[in-house]
C-alpha cells in the first residue's frame, strides 16, 4: 500500500494519514491515537477506548 506524500501536512499530519489509510482498508474501527517510540525510532498507532484528541477517528463501533 503507498500513501502519497502531502508536503502540507508536514511529518506527523502524513504518518497520521497513512496509518489511518491502513486502518480503513483493514476495516479496523475506533479511535486512534498516535506517539513515538520510546527511543524516538518511529510511531506507533493504536486504538483505544474513551480518551481525548484522537490522531483520527473510523467510523462505526468504536473501541
């Protein structure tokens, strides 16, 4: 799968869409938060329960 790249949204904005491109096409609903490794090596996605500001939202049953 390849996700072009939107100069506009700068580095996390791509990798945030990117990782939300992958979400829809595996039909993996909820919200999604994103971070960094601990050792800053790259992001991590991952979709959990009832917390703000959600690097992006699937619609259909959260959780």
């Amino acid at each position: 799968m390849f996700v072009s790249w939107d100069y506009a949204k700068g580095s996390e904005g791509n990798h945030d869409a990117a990782a939300e491109a992958l979400a829809k096409r595996l039909d993996w609903r909820g919200r999604w938060y994103g971070g960094g490794n601990a050792d800053g090596s790259g992001n991590v996605y991952v979709c959990a329960g009832n917390v703000n500001d959600p690097a992006f939202i699937i619609g259909g049953v959260e959780g």
